[in-house]
C-alpha cells in the first residue's frame, strides 16, 4: 500500500510525496531528513493523503498533482475534508 500526501510548510506553499508509511515519513520532514524542499520550508502538517494500491500508481497521482497549480491543489485539499 502506498500513500500520495500533501504536506502544508510553514511558508505556506505545498510539498506532494509518495510513501508506505505517512507518519514516519511526516517525521523524517519534521525531522530535516525529508529532502532539501521541506528541510528549507519547515513543515506544519499533513493536509491531504490518498491510498494506492501500488507504487506505480502512486506516482502517477503524484506526477499529476504536482503538475497542478495552487488553487487547484487547495480544493482536492478542501474536497478531501468534507468527506
């Protein structure tokens, strides 16, 4: 099982990943081992996470998201807490 995440930094900008595991990789990032991106932005929280079933599929929902601008990411983000 992997997961597609969006982490919010404290700059506010947006930080999309793929992982099997969402917590210990939340605090890799916390921690400064995520990568340079969240490592300069510092992380705040986890505001969006999705299931796949495999990792190919988990990077192309990646690929995709990333490729989105802002306000498009903001409202999966705001469609994913209503449900």
């Amino acid at each position: 099982m992997y997961f597609v995440y969006i982490i919010e930094c404290k700059d506010k900008s947006l930080y999309t990943g793929i992982t099997t595991d969402i917590e210990r990789r939340f605090r890799e990032h916390k921690n400064g081992m995520g990568g340079s991106y969240t490592r300069a932005k510092k992380v705040i929280k986890i505001v969006y996470k999705e299931k796949h079933p495999n990792r190919s599929s988990a990077l192309k929902c990646e690929a995709e998201i990333k490729s989105w601008n802002r306000t498009k990411k903001l409202n999966l983000i705001k469609l994913n807490k209503q449900k």
